[in-house]
C-alpha cells in the first residue's frame, strides 16, 4: 500500500528567470545569425522548463510519478517548478457530497424498504486514492450502497413487531446515522477517503407493503388512545362515587353503583356526543 509523501518543489518564479535569460541568449544568437545555439536554446525551453511548471490552486494536490514508480504529492498551493519528465495528476481535495440513490432492502425482519443516504467525504492520503483503487469516485458510490444494505439488514424499521429492538432504523437516528459513518470509515480507508458525515436522507416502507403498514400504525395508534381515554374514564369514575359518599348527597347500592358507572364510561369514553335522557321513574320500575 503506498503512502503519500509531501514534496515542496522549488518555486516556479526562479524556472522563469531561467526561462528568461534563455530567451535573451536565444535573441543575442539570433542577432548574431548562430542559429545552432538558437534552436539549442529553443529545445531546452520547450523540453526541459516549459513542461516543469505546475500552478497547484487551494485544495488541491499534484501527485507526481516518474518512469512509473510515485515521487510524491504537492499540496502547498502557489506556482512550482518540477521535474518536466514526471505525470502530474490532479487530486481535488475538497469535501463533496454524494446523495445516493434510494434503494430497496430488506429489513432485520425482511420488511422489503427504500433507504437512501447523504454522505460528506473527501481525499487524505492522494497517493493511495490515485494507486489503491481503479475510480475512488466510483469506490466511493459503491462502497456507500453496500454500507447502506448492510446496515439496514441488521436494524428492523420499528419496534412495531419487535418490541425487544433498542436501536431501529426509523427511531434511532443518531446511533444509525453514527454507525453509518463508522462502517464507511473503514471501507473508504483503503482509498485515503475520510468519511466527514454520513446521514440516512430517505427512509420508507416500500409500496407494496406501505398501505398496510400505514394501517397498522393508525391501528396502533387508536388503540394507544383508546386505552388512555379508558384509564382516564376509570380514575373519573372511581373519583365520582368517593366525593359522592364521602359527601352523603346519596346512598347508592350495588345496583345503582354499577348502572352510574356504566353510564359516565358511556358518556367518557365515547367518541359521539352525549344525548341527554330524562329519568322519570325509578331503576327498579
């Protein structure tokens, strides 16, 4: 595995005096008809200097090779002057974002989802993202979808069906999106690749299954509300009938205790409004 050496070649602003005083020798043997020197002159310009300079902008590296073998990597930015022989690569080394494209996955209870995640990286180590990998572009794509599968096939979307789950992909978003970033740490290293953020952008239940599983939830959810009314109701109830004996307004048997309290939970848990009805007998007529 190579690793990236930094070089700081010479500035390029000594080359171009050199180039200059060339250039003036070059006129002086020109006005002096010596066109041997001139054309001398001429191929040590265009074959041994010219080809030498590089302008590095911030950001931005240079990785150098000569006769195949990695001489290092430029990554101070300003004007330079390298051997004219060496192949300049350019290597930007700015953060950039890959929105991946949703996918369809299976969750750790093989509920068929789509999943898709936004990842901030950028290159470290130059050498190793030039030599290590064929594309780090598209190592960086395809590495990333792989991480994605992968964690969406060991966390279940919700609890819903295991109640036992801690962590779920639809709830626990900072532990997901944290182990996210971990795993794509490790497999964008072999390219010099530093994972600045990973975080899941889509998360659904696919279209085959998204109509029932949004029933399931409202079931769920009605049933959540249908057994906090009730607990509500109850505790109303069981507070009536102590203010009402400990107040001595009236003296209820069993049978009369059991018809109130049959009627304040029709009237506190139903979901209708109340019809008032006018007793004018008694219970036992």
């Amino acid at each position: 595995m190579y690793q990236e050496k930094i070089i700081t070649p010479p500035a390029g602003v000594r080359m171009i005096a050199v180039f200059v005083v060339l250039i003036l020798c070059g006129l002086l043997a020109m006005a002096t008809q010596i066109f041997v020197v001139v054309e001398v002159i001429l191929a040590v310009c265009g074959i041994l200097i010219l080809p030498g300079f590089i302008i590095n902008n911030p950001n931005e590296a240079k990785v150098l090779t000569l006769f195949g073998e990695y001489v290092g990597t430029v990554k101070t930015d300003g004007f330079f002057w390298v051997n004219p022989l060496t192949i300049k690569r350019k290597v930007s080394l700015k953060a950039r974002n890959l929105n991946g494209h949703q996918i369809k996955v299976n969750d750790k209870l093989g509920n068929p989802i789509e999943i898709a995640a936004v990842v901030v990286w950028q290159i470290k180590e130059t050498a190793k993202a030039t030599f290590a990998v064929e594309d780090y572009l598209q190592y960086v794509t395809i590495q990333s979808e792989a991480a994605v599968r992968h964690l969406a096939n060991i966390f279940p979307y919700d609890n819903f069906e295991d109640e036992e789950a801690t962590i779920t992909l639809k709830d626990g978003a900072e532990k997901v999106s944290s182990l996210l970033e971990a795993e794509l740490s490790e497999r964008l290293s072999r390219a010099g690749i530093e994972v600045v953020e990973a975080r899941i952008s889509h998360l659904a239940y696919a279209q085959e299954i998204a109509s029932a599983m949004l029933q399931r939830q409202q079931a769920t959810a009605v049933i959540a509300a249908r057994k906090l009314i009730v607990e509500g109701a109850v505790g109303m109830v069981e507070m009536a009938l102590a203010r009402l004996s400990e107040k001595n307004i009236v003296e209820l048997d069993e049978e009369r205790k059991a018809a109130m309290v049959s009627n304040l939970l029709v009237v506190l848990c139903g979901d209708r409004n109340v019809q008032p009805v006018v007793n004018t007998g008694t219970l036992y007529n």
